[in-house]
C-alpha cells in the first residue's frame, strides 16, 4: 500500500456515494500536523516474500485514519455532472420519429448497463439477490438481443459509459471476454466497464480483461453473509485480492466505519476497488430491502431516467439500476422488451418510459419503488433544481392538466 505524500491532505466535495468520484487537495492551512513516521510506504502492503507479501499493518493504518480523513468530490467534466441532459417536451409524450429518437438518444443517454448473464455467487444482505435468486442456473442473454443492442448503440456512435453487469456477478462466465470485444468493436470511444465482487480475478483473467478491451473495472468489497461491515474485514480483503491478482493496491481513501476506496497498479486497465457501509449509505433497490429505507418519501427529482438504460439479462429494460428486471414485485415497472421491440431507441422514447420521466421531474412526494429511493440526484449545476421545474411547469403540467378528470359544477 503506497500512502499519499506526507503532509498532504484531501477534502470533500461531495456524497461518498456519488457515482463520479474524485479527490482534491486541502490548502496549506487546512492541513493537520504530519504523522511521527518518516516513511509512509512502509505502512500497508509488504513488499516481501510471497508468504507474507499482501499483509496489513492494522494498527498503522488506523492511526493514520487521525491524519488522512479522505473523503470524495465530483470531478469537473464528468459525465452526468452537469445538467448535460435533454429535458425538452419531447422527453414527456412518446417519441415515434426514428431520425429524431437516435439524435435525442446520442445527446441525453451517458450510461447503459446490461446483463449479459444471471448467474451471481453471493447473497449480499444489502443486495436483493439476499433471497437466492440468482443462485440457479446461469442464463445468458439472448443473441438475437445482444446483436441488436450492439447495432442500434453502433449506429449512433455511442460514446458514453457502457456497463457489462448489473445483479450478476460478470466474471463468472468468460463469454464476457467476447462481451467486451463486441462492445469495443461496435462502439470504439465508449468506456467499458464492468463491477465484479472479485471472486473469480486472476493475473491472467486481468490480462485477458485488458486485451478484450476493458475500460475500467470495479472491484467491490461484499461482506460476508450475515456480517456488519469492519474496516478490519475491508483491508483484509483488499490484501488478500492483491496478493492473489499480483497488483499492487494504493489507498485512496480510508473513512473509518464508513468506506475506503484504492486502485490496483496495472499499465493496462484502470483497476479501483471500493468498499461502502451499506448500513448507512445504502438503497432499498426499489422496496425490496425494508431494512434500508429511509423513513421520509422522496420529493427529490431523478436524473437517471434520461440519461441511463438498465437491461437485464431477459432482455427486459427498466428505468433505473435499482428496479430488478426480473422479480415479480418490479415486472410493472418494465418498460419494454429488446427481444419484442423494434429498436432500444423505442423503448427510451416509448410511453412507459416518457411517463416516468413525467413522474420524476418534479419535486413533488415520489410513489412506487421511488418513493423511498435515496440515490442522489447527480448533477452538479447549481441551478440544477430550478431547471427542472422550468422543465416541468413548460412541458409536464400542461399534460397533467389535460389528462386531469373534468368534474361538472350543477
């Protein structure tokens, strides 16, 4: 483990679970006293032997958690920071022109994910595949699906992020070596990117991930079933992944009891491994974890259902990541099927989703699987909030007044 420069400090800017993340420096007047050590890459990983190589001075690094109280900001020029999204009146009403779908598309959508298999290893608490469901046999997305996604994002030189998983664990199943490979053919400036629990990394999967044409890979630290999360259970973990893996971790950021973020060293890919208390930050994905809800309803409004697509591995789009594409408590909340429908573009623009746009624009109580969300709202313009109510009074009110019942005066 490689510490930051002593005497260097970094402070917040945003939520730490913000799906854009960076760091930025404090001032020399923010800064608190040094540590007593001189050298701080003595205090992490070891360097030594292979039977010893990858263990953890704990106490060290506790104590250094008094000096380096890391926390995160949004970066400047991130995708999805900025109100970088369309929110005209076409957003609303469903959109049929084919010309005009693929120009909105390629302006508003910044991050696709898809799941081209079921299979997961674990039974996360926090996650709903607690219950098992995702145990069975691994099914796998059907081609005739997959080929079209591949078409439709090709045609409009999709660009932004495009993430291989979803509430599957992707390494488990090497067909996502081709995955990948389909995906940087068919959209060469797209970021790739997959989220794996770390279970199945070797040296030769990371070169092989590298070669395919994997952008950026997230290895997130689970808890084991049953367990509260521990700082202690993280760095151990962490360890034991880069010992496995040969890949040297570098702290980025450690908040005792709440989460630390490193990246594994490799020239190839961009490798970062983050674990989240769950217990404070996480979400009730739609109502199916009770346990994780917050006691107050959302007014909040959600950027996610015009800049992001969710398709699960039945080729069923929902509007968001915390809606499950295939349990029977979220199947109303489908809003198409790639298998039946002509194109992605018509389910984006089709009348399932432009009514949740409608829904979630405003900043009125939420109801359904939002109406207990805690995902923030990830736009960074300060104005954000008073752009979307211009947004809803010009395009959205108008529609529920029309659509509003007319009660006769006798």
């Amino acid at each position: 483990m490689v510490w930051p420069r002593l005497g260097s400090k970094w402070t917040a800017k945003s939520s730490p679970i913000s799906p854009c993340m960076s760091l930025r420096r404090s001032t020399p007047s923010q800064r608190k006293p040094r540590p007593r050590w001189s050298d701080p890459r003595t205090h992490g990983l070891s360097k030594g032997p292979a039977e010893t190589r990858g263990l953890l001075h704990f106490g060290r690094i506790f104590a250094a958690m008094r000096y380096y109280p890391f926390q995160i900001g949004g970066p400047r020029g991130c995708v999805g920071t900025s109100i970088g999204m369309y929110i005209g009146r076409e957003m609303y009403t469903p959109l049929t022109d084919p010309v005009r779908q693929r120009e909105l598309f390629r302006q508003t959508v910044n991050r696709i994910e898809v799941e081209t298999h079921s299979y997961c290893n674990r039974r996360c608490d926090y996650c709903p595949n607690v219950v098992g469901d995702r145990l069975g046999p691994n099914v796998r997305l059907k081609p005739a699906i997959w080929e079209k996604l591949m078409s439709n994002l090709s045609e409009v030189g999709y660009a932004g992020s495009f993430v291989l998983n979803s509430y599957n664990e992707p390494l488990y199943d090497r067909d996502i070596l081709d995955r990948i490979a389909d995906a940087r053919a068919a959209m060469p400036k797209a970021r790739i990117i997959i989220y794996t629990n770390g279970d199945y990394l070797t040296p030769s999967y990371v070169d092989d991930l590298a070669a395919a044409g994997l952008d950026y890979m997230h290895v997130s630290i689970h808890l084991k079933q049953g367990e509260s999360y521990s700082d202690l259970y993280v760095l151990n973990r962490i360890a034991e992944i880069a010992h496995r893996t040969g890949l040297q971790a570098r702290f980025k950021q450690i908040r005792a009891n709440d989460n630390i973020i490193a990246r594994f060293d490799t020239p190839k890919l961009e490798v970062e491994t983050r674990a989240i208390n769950f217990a404070k930050h996480g979400n009730d994905r739609g109502g199916l974890l009770p346990d994780l809800s917050p006691e107050n309803p959302r007014t909040d409004p959600c950027n996610f259902v015009f800049q992001h697509v969710h398709m699960g591995y039945t080729g069923n789009v929902v509007p968001c990541c915390h809606i499950r594409s295939d349990r029977p408590e979220h199947a109303k909340h489908v809003v198409g099927n790639l298998g039946q429908a002509e194109s992605i573009f018509d389910i984006f623009f089709g009348a399932k989703a432009a009514a949740w746009r409608r829904g979630l624009i405003h900043d009125r109580a939420k109801t359904g699987p939002c109406a207990t969300c805690s995902a923030p709202v990830v736009l960074s313009q300060k104005d954000w909030r008073a752009q979307l109510q211009s947004a809803y009074l010009r395009h959205v009110a108008p529609l529920e007044t029309a659509a509003a019942p007319v009660t006769s005066e006798h």
